[in-house]
C-alpha cells in the first residue's frame, strides 16, 4: 500500500473555518506559499515538524484573534487513515 493514501490534509478546512487566506497564514507562519498550497491541495509528500509546528503556532494565533475556545492541533490539519480504510479516499 501506497503511503500516500495513508494521510489526508485538513489544512483547507481550517483556513476556511478560521477565515484566513492560504498566502495570509504562509506570511504568518513564515514559510513558503507554495508549501500551504501543496498541503491544502493535497499534493504534500513530506513535511518538517518545524514547518508542521510553525503552521500550528500561526493557526492557533488566528484562533486566538477570532476567540475560538480550541487549540487547533495536528490532528485537525493531518489525518491519519488506517490501512483498511485507505481505499476509501
């Protein structure tokens, strides 16, 4: 089995409910745009946790501005898909 069907991006979903555009969090998080387009678009095939962790500290200052009551953790940009459910995406 192919790894690449073992994960999925959430990130849109995120940008969407925090009302932040893709290039507005990359500035934020000082990485690259293109780096937020591929994860959005699922086009991502590896990440640094630095760049996981600036996402994520990026995302939960937008969170923080916006008065959401949640951290935004890995698990709601990354999911994780068990091999015997990998042939459903």
């Amino acid at each position: 089995m192919n790894v690449h069907e073992r994960y999925h991006f959430k990130l849109g979903d995120i940008l969407e409910e925090l009302d932040i555009s893709r290039n507005k969090l990359a500035v934020e998080a000082k990485i690259r745009p293109a780096t937020v387009i591929d994860m959005v678009n699922g086009k991502t095939k590896r990440l640094e946790l630095e760049t996981l962790v600036h996402i994520l500290d990026a995302l939960n200052r937008f969170a923080r501005q916006r008065r959401f009551t949640r951290t935004i953790t890995l698990a709601d940009i990354v999911e994780y898909i068990p091999e015997d459910e990998a042939h459903e995406y």
